[in-house]
C-alpha cells in the first residue's frame, strides 16, 4: 500500500513498485481538515479556502488512473489534530521551535497508516521518501537517499525498527533529475508539479498570521545581551534562534546589521537580539537530548549529527544516560534549538534520534533553551 500525496515523488515511487512486480494499492491520506482553521473563539478564518488538498487528491487521482492503480481516499484528520497539530501548539507555547514534518512521519504516515494498511493483509507501506533501508543484517538500517540534496532521512530519524521492517521507499537509490526524468517519460501529470514547501497544514500563507489564530501573540520588548533596549517584538512565537529576516532593526548604536535573534527570556517576555559581530551567543557545546528512538546497539561514542535539515554532519561524542535521555558534545556549532530534532548518524546509516531539550556552552545554560 503505497501513499499517494498527488507529487511527482511517490508518483514515480508507484512506477517503480509495479515495475518491480508489486501488487499496489494507492492511498491518498486526508490529514487536514480546512473547517478546522478556525480562530480561538471558533470562529472560521478568512483564509479556509487555501488549504491544496483537493488539487493533490485530484493530481494524485490522474496518476493512479494513468498507471491502472486504485485509489483510495482515507481520512486522518483526527490523528492528526491530536498527535501532531496539538503537540505542535503546545511547544510553541513553550517557546520552543517543532519539528511537526517528524512527528506527521512517526504518528500519521509510518503509525495510523502502517496501521491502516496492516488491516487490509499488505506485505508492506510505500512512501516517495529520499532514503533507504537495509536489511541485510538481521535488523532494519535506515540509510541515506542517495541524492544528497533530497535526503529525508533525517524526517525519518525516529522511526522504529518495527516500523522500518514493513517499510519500501523505491525512490532512495535515485536523485530528483531521474524522478523528474521518468515522470516526463511516463506523461504523468505531476512531472513538473512544483515541490511542496513548508508544514502541510499552512502551505503557502502567512505562517505568523496562521499562528496567531490559535495562539494569541504577546508583544514585548527586544533587547541586546547587555539589556539595552532596541525595540519591541510582536510575540516570542512568532521567532526562531538563529532568525535573522522579518527583525526590522537598522543600524543601532552605530552597529550595523544584520541582526540576529540569539536568545528568549519567556518569564520576562523579552526577545534577544545581537548583530553580526556579537554572534558568539548562538555557539554551544553540549546538547541534552530526550525522548530518543535507537535503531543499533547502545554504544557510547563518536557520530555525526545534523541538528536540523540540511545541515552539514557534525562531528558529536554521544552519551547515554538513561532509557530517554542522551547527551551529544561537540565544537562551537550555532544555533542549535531546542524543540527541534537531533539526528544521529554513523556513516550513511541514521542509527537513531532525540529531541534537542536544553543547550549548553561551556557549562553555562543558552538562555534560549
């Protein structure tokens, strides 16, 4: 049972599971509901009509009939509003950043689907993701997609071994050139669809204005680290660590910018804020990781890491502390934010991840974690 988003991905991923021999059903998974969008009093928004689902179903629908595969249409909303969506307010209510596209992955596409399908007698899920599994050891190894620049194994990094064992992705071993190379061959309707950008359940709009219908924004004032006061922020939801676009600061003080969010003081409501030349404030060390999932044996020691997508691997010496905790050390490495996921690699195989809790710098804590 292969799910069938309306892109070109999992629509050449379907292409190859038939050229490979497998009996394929498409399934085109309903996560989000537009009624829902709705303010905190209940009101409907303005922007209802936004959300691409029907497109990609109907996108979705044009590949399936093409290829003679059956499509079946299946509603998820629920799980998602409560495994993924809530889970993604109640962090920014911490003032922390989410990563909802991991957590979409670990409870909608790999659990309520797997569990889906598994009713229905299938031998496996399909997904149009950029990553491989091996299991040619004994246990199921999440790997790399072979294009670099595609590789989704880090949205991928908490996933179980249970759950990779019933997984295919027939795309891994090849680059976005050939999907899109393919698709054209085929005539496929989405050969040239643009990819999809951003969280599922905003696409396209105004991601503060989106946010704000659900969580009240609190303004407050933006400071530098020695307390100066620059200006006000328009709520401490509304930025990341690291952000250096949407701040509206000029040249303060005879420094220019650009300027750089560096840190969040939730008790006081206050957003820090440094330009280029004082950046050393985003640097830390040491990274305390919780609610892990571990794909190999437990061993303390040398890894790589990335600390969000499409970072570079970092060099880290992991830790184990205890059955959900482990802590990741490594050099001077910016901006690495709490509420986000921290993927851990050994070679190409992504042996597990964590969720970043806390960050250090030479032992003191980041006021931003």
């Amino acid at each position: 049972m292969l799910g069938l988003s309306g892109g070109v991905d999992s629509a050449v991923a379907l292409y190859k599971l038939l050229e490979d021999g497998y009996d394929v059903i498409a399934v085109f998974m309903r996560n989000w509901d537009s009624a829902l969008n709705r303010d905190i009093l209940g009101n409907p928004t303005a922007d209802d009509d936004i959300c691409p689902q029907e497109k990609d179903y109907q996108d979705a629908k044009k590949v399936a009939d093409k290829l003679g595969v059956t499509l079946q249409r299946v509603d998820f909303v629920k799980e998602y509003w409560d495994r993924v969506f809530t889970y993604f307010l109640n962090e920014y209510k911490l003032n922390r950043t989410p990563n909802p596209d991991v957590l979409c992955n670990n409870e909608i596409k790999f659990k309520a689907f797997l569990d889906y399908a598994l009713k229905q007698d299938v031998d496996y899920i399909a997904m149009g993701h950029y990553a491989r599994v091996d299991r040619s050891e004994g246990r199921s190894k999440l790997l790399r997609g072979l294009d670099d620049n595609k590789d989704q194994s880090y949205f991928l990094s908490q996933l179980t071994n249970e759950q990779l064992s019933k997984v295919l992705f027939p795309i891994g071993d090849i680059n976005k050139d050939e999907v899109r190379r393919i698709a054209r061959k085929l005539d496929l309707a989405v050969s040239d669809k643009k990819d999809s950008t951003g969280i599922c359940f905003i696409g396209e709009r105004d991601f503060n204005k989106f946010l704000a219908n659900y969580l009240p924004a609190k303004p407050g004032l933006m400071k530098r680290l020695d307390g100066t006061v620059i200006g006000d922020h328009y709520g401490l939801m509304n930025y990341t660590i690291g952000q250096r676009k949407g701040l509206g600061i000029g040249t303060i003080d005879g420094l220019d910018g650009p300027w750089y969010v560096v840190g969040k003081e939730l008790e006081a409501n206050t957003l820090i804020v440094e330009n280029k030349d004082n950046l050393d404030y985003l640097k830390s060390d040491e990274a305390h990781i919780t609610d892990y999932v571990w794909r190999a044996p437990k061993v303390d020691g040398n890894y790589t890491a990335k600390f969000r997508y499409r970072q570079k691997d970092v060099p880290v010496k992991v830790k184990f502390v205890n059955d959900t905790e482990f802590i990741v050390t490594y050099n001077n490495v910016s901006a690495v934010t709490p509420g986000q996921v921290c993927a851990i690699y050994q070679g190409d195989e992504c042996v597990g991840s964590g969720f970043i809790n806390e960050v250090f710098y030479k032992g003191e804590k980041r006021r931003y974690s």
